[in-house]
C-alpha cells in the first residue's frame, strides 16, 4: 500500500515534537508549515495560512474533543480506551506504563485488569482477526458512565516522545465540542480564534465534521480500524457549492478526509453517519477533497498512502526530503504540512 520509497526514510528521533508550540514558543500558531503548492515547497508559519488560500475555498474541520482516554491499571500496565464497539464494548490497547507515558506490551496482557475505584477490564478476544493481541474487543466496568469516570481517572495517551505530563487542555482544538477521541485530531491544534477570524475575513468558510479517532499507535502499516463519524447536511452542501463555483475543499486532518470521501460519490459531498472502514490508498479517486493540511506521519504510517492520493508520489517525496533536512518536528505537538492542488480542477 505505501510506496517502497518511503520504507528507507529514516526520521531522527531529534525531530519528536515534546511540548507544546505555546511552551516552546510564542503560541499555538507558532509551529512551521511547509506548503506543497503550484509554485512547488515553500517554507512558511501556520499563522501564514489565510495568505495561502482564496476566497471561496471552504475549510473543513473535525468538531472531536479528545478524552482523557488513558487508566492506569494493575500490574504496572495502562489501557487505553480507543474505540467505543457494539453491545456496550470497547476496543481497547494495552500497553507498560513508563513515568507520564507508555510503550509497547509486547506479551499476552493478562484476561482482567483493575482500576482505581474498583473498576475492571475484562478482555475478551482480539478486535481484529490475525491481530497477536495488541487491540483486544474489552468490557469496561467502572461504577459511573465512562467518559465521566476518564475525566476523575483518565490522563491524556502520551508516547514516549512526552517527558512531561501535559494536561488534556494541551491536546484539545479549538474546534472540538463533540467528545469522544481517543487522542487529538492534532492537525487542528495550531489553530486560534484569530486565525478563524483571519480566514472569515479573507472570505473562507469553515465547516464542520466529526469522526472520532483511536490509538495512533496503528503506524506498522497497519491498516485503520472502522471508526464513528458524522458529516452534516449543510457541510455536504457547502462542499458541493464551493466545488461548483471553482473552490478548493481543504480537509484539516486525514480524520476528515476519512469522513468526507465515506460520504462522497460521483464527485458530489453527501450527509451521513455512522461507522467507516474506509482505507484511502494511491488506488482511490478522490471525489471531493482538493487539498489537506497535516502533520508529519511516520515512514511505516498507512497515513501515508492517503498523502499520495491527493498530492501524488512526487510531491510527497519532496516535501518529507525537504522536512527532514530543514528540521520539521514530528507528532502531535509538531509542525504541519498543507498539501494543496497544482490548480483549481
């Protein structure tokens, strides 16, 4: 599915993002962003958005707002709680607590882990077939409804890049109202009431979807699981129109590029809701996405294979050879990628 070309690229652990833009600099908008355009790779700010788009083209932003979705459970280990499943489950991962963050179980978890409070999660099987136990389909017992137990127990997913603990406020958006990620739909972090405010001004509208995300930690060439999402009627509408009167659609985030081509057929944006397992690869025509803005995904990450159905091989090789040298740092506190169309067809 990822082209052999970006199995040899190799990014420096140097370039892992550990805190947020706002501590490292002046806020949230003070992150890089390299724009693949029609005038090839420039080097810019994310502040510098608006000046990169027209009037009439139509933004389009995922409204999730992530949960504090990590428990620390007996044994010295950690679930993370992903995906909410049929019959009251949930798709959870398991994973070796490690000071303010996690890394990689690695063996069988044990059948029934124990959280504080006298909550339990029971494992059932593995979520997917051929999966050796990473994922597993879990009944979560706690002594309230879940998300109001995470908010007294949970801690926000943090990686081993982290060192230090960040609060949930560091991994929310601007735009996110809906609750229910796993982890922060990052690409509209850097984000400010400003910027919105800027675009408004400069004649570009901002448009909502929701598809809550899971773990992130599917980057081995791991296809994505089927997630929950919901694109609203005026948000199809919008893209239609703006499409039809020769604007660009530019997806904030592969979640929404997800949501948006679940919907989509014939070149037309469509309302719906519901479950997508959806995997966008080179093979895919896009019907209503022209563009996206990004972060910086790893070599091994199926994310990958959405960047080249939109912008082609080309584009994406150049643009990761001209990140890494310039230094671009990676993950969810790091700096973006605006991916936009040679022209306006």
């Amino acid at each position: 599915m990822i082209p052999e070309t970006f199995s040899r690229f190799d990014v420096p652990q140097h370039l892992a993002a550990t805190e947020p833009a706002e501590v490292r600099g002046s806020g949230r908008d003070d992150v890089r962003m390299l724009v693949a355009g029609p005038a090839g790779l420039s080097h810019q700010r994310f502040r510098d958005l608006p000046q990169n788009l027209q009037p009439g083209d139509l933004l389009v932003v995922n409204t999730s707002a992530t949960l504090p979705a990590s428990l620390r459970a007996s044994n010295g280990l950690e679930v993370h709680i992903s995906t909410e499943a049929p019959h009251g489950k949930w798709v959870v991962e398991v994973r070796i607590a490690d000071g303010v963050a996690s890394r990689p179980l690695g063996d069988q978890p044990p059948p029934t882990l124990h959280l504080a409070g006298g909550g339990r999660v029971d494992l059932l099987r593995p979520y997917t077939d051929g999966d050796p136990g990473r994922l597993w389909l879990a009944r979560v017992q706690v002594d309230r409804p879940l998300y109001e137990y995470l908010a007294v127990h949970g801690e926000p997913i943090r990686y081993s890049y982290i060192t230090e603990p960040w609060p949930i406020e560091a991994y929310q958006t601007v735009f996110g109202t809906v609750p229910g990620s796993a982890e922060m739909p990052s690409a509209a972090r850097p984000f400010t009431h400003e910027i919105v405010t800027k675009l408004a001004v400069a004649g570009v509208p901002i448009a909502p979807i929701t598809l809550h995300t899971g773990v992130s930690s599917l980057e081995s060439d791991e296809d994505p699981y089927p997630e929950w999402y919901s694109v609203p009627k005026h948000t199809a509408r919008l893209v239609n129109t703006t499409r039809a009167a020769g604007g660009r659609v530019i997806a904030v985030g592969t979640t929404v590029v997800r949501a948006l081509e679940s919907t989509a057929t014939g070149g037309l944006g469509h309302a719906g809701s519901g479950w997508t397992d959806l995997v966008i690869t080179p093979q895919h025509d896009m019907n209503v996405v022209d563009g996206l803005i990004t972060g910086w995904h790893q070599p091994d990450s199926t994310h990958l294979a959405m960047l080249h159905a939109i912008a082609g091989h080309n584009v994406i090789t150049d643009s990761y050879l001209a990140a890494i040298e310039a230094g671009y740092q990676w993950h969810e506190f790091g700096d973006l990628h605006l991916i936009l169309p040679r022209n306006n067809t």
